[in-house]
C-alpha cells in the first residue's frame, strides 16, 4: 500500500481508491484525510519557504494546525 502512495497520478484519479485506502471527511478543510490513521491533522498553510533550486530542491511548507485527530489507542489510560 504504502508504494501506491507515492506515485505519480493523473488529476482525474482519486489517490484513496487507488492506493484502497479509506477515506474520513474533514471538518476544517476541504480534503479528506485517511480514515484509518491512529492520528492526524488538518492544517491550513501558512507559508512556505524555497531551500533551493534545481534538481533536487525543496520546499519547507509550515501549517498552522486546525483538528487534531488521535485514536483512542493512542491514549494511556
């Protein structure tokens, strides 16, 4: 699963089906999220700043986080 993740699509195909994994509608933003992830957050963007560029380069992307989403198996009780 996790290799069908990583490649490169069409903008007409849907990832989740793709990949079989399920999705979770978000609360806070437009796309959904996995629905199976023991966490995971919806965040906005906030900024992103290039490293570099060229073969190679990157982008460091900040979020400003909206939900907060941790499974109960997760949580020491």
């Amino acid at each position: 699963m996790m290799h069908a993740t990583a490649e490169e699509l069409e903008s007409d195909i849907d990832e989740f089906e793709f990949a079989a994994i399920k999705k979770q509608r978000s609360q806070n933003v437009s796309v959904p999220r996995v629905a199976e992830a023991l966490a995971a957050f919806e965040c906005e963007m906030f900024q992103v700043i290039s490293l570099a560029t060229g073969p190679g380069a990157a982008n460091l992307v900040i979020g400003r986080i909206l939900s907060i989403y941790v499974s109960d198996q997760l949580i020491n009780k």
